[in-house]
C-alpha cells in the first residue's frame, strides 16, 4: 500500500527483496549481464510507473515477475527484429556484389522513384509510412511514438499506399509502377 502511495522507502525495500531473485529468474533466459540489469532497472521503473495499478491484496512479487517477463518479450522481439534487420543487410550487400552494373543502375533507379513517391506525403504520413516500411515498427508502437491512436495510423497507412500508388501509375511507366507498388506493399 505504501508502495502505491508513492513511498520512496517502500519501494527501496521492495528493490532490495526482490532484485537478486529478478536476476537469477532473467539470467535463466538472458545471457549478457549488461541486458540483464538493463531488464531489472526498466522492470522496477515500470513498477514505480505503474504502482497506482497496484492492487493491495496481490503478492508484488508477482506484478515484478509479470512485469520482467514482459520486458523480456521486448528485449527478445527487439533482438529478433535487429537479427532480421542486419541479415537482410547482408543479403543486400551479397547481392549487390553479384549485380552487373545494368542492375545497379536499374536498383539506383527504383530507389530514386520510390524516395520521390514517398516524398510526396505529407509530413505525418511520411513519418508513419517510413516507421512502418522501413524501420518496421507495428502500428501499435508507432500510435504509441506519436501519441496517436492505431486506427490513425491505419488510415494514414492506408493514404499513403493509395497516394504513392497513384503517384507511380500517373508519373512512371506502367510496368514499373507495378513492380514497385507489389514491393511497397508487400
């Protein structure tokens, strides 16, 4: 109850009970002792954040270990989408070594008109269209970013497709246009 009260001592104590037991539990699934404290220190900032959610007649031993354990679902879908990201990277630049220099110039273009499709949103839109495609955040972590609802980024998702479509079908060749749009929108 102190605790939800936002008493200071009350949580020092509640650190001191349960930290040793957090690390030993995250060690079990976590190897780098860096990440591992990173994990304790966001889990009891999450528990001073949130302790008006404290229900008196819970064990706060379980709010702590509920609260980790969500933390490391981050920490591991943060790790698995930067695996991803740098395999792709290096796909990329297997692949660009295998280009002739026909293909370079033709992957140079496809770059240039997808930059000026994408530079002809607005500047929201823009910004969500190149959270969500190109550093491949959620919709739901990017409302939470931008302090947005979901169903706003959906529809500003969804513009953006529809403008950049209907940017590359008036101003670029119709084959083209289409290969770019099946990559846009994949």
């Amino acid at each position: 109850e102190q605790l939800r009260q936002g008493c200071h001592k009350a949580f020092v104590q509640v650190y001191s009970d349960n930290s040793t037991l957090l690390y030993h539990f995250i060690k079990k699934y976590v190897k780098d002792p860096d990440c591992i404290d990173d994990l304790i220190h966001d889990t009891f900032f999450n528990l001073w954040k949130y302790r008006h959610n404290i229900k008196s007649n819970h064990n706060i031993e379980h709010y702590i270990f509920r609260i980790a354990r969500n933390n490391m679902y981050k920490f591991f879908k943060e790790e698995l989408r930067i695996a991803e990201i740098k395999l792709a990277q290096e796909h990329r630049q297997d692949h660009n070594k295998s280009l002739s220099v026909e293909d370079l110039y033709v992957d140079g273009e496809f770059t240039h008109i997808y930059t000026q499709a994408v530079n002809q949103l607005p500047p929201q839109r823009q910004k969500i269209f190149k959270l969500c495609r190109e550093e491949g955040l959620s919709h739901k972590e990017i409302a939470d970013l931008l302090n947005v609802s979901t169903n706003t980024v959906k529809e500003h998702m969804s513009l953006a497709l529809k403008t950049i479509r209907t940017y590359l079908t008036k101003e670029h060749d119709l084959i083209l246009s289409i290969m770019l749009i099946a990559l846009i929108e994949q």
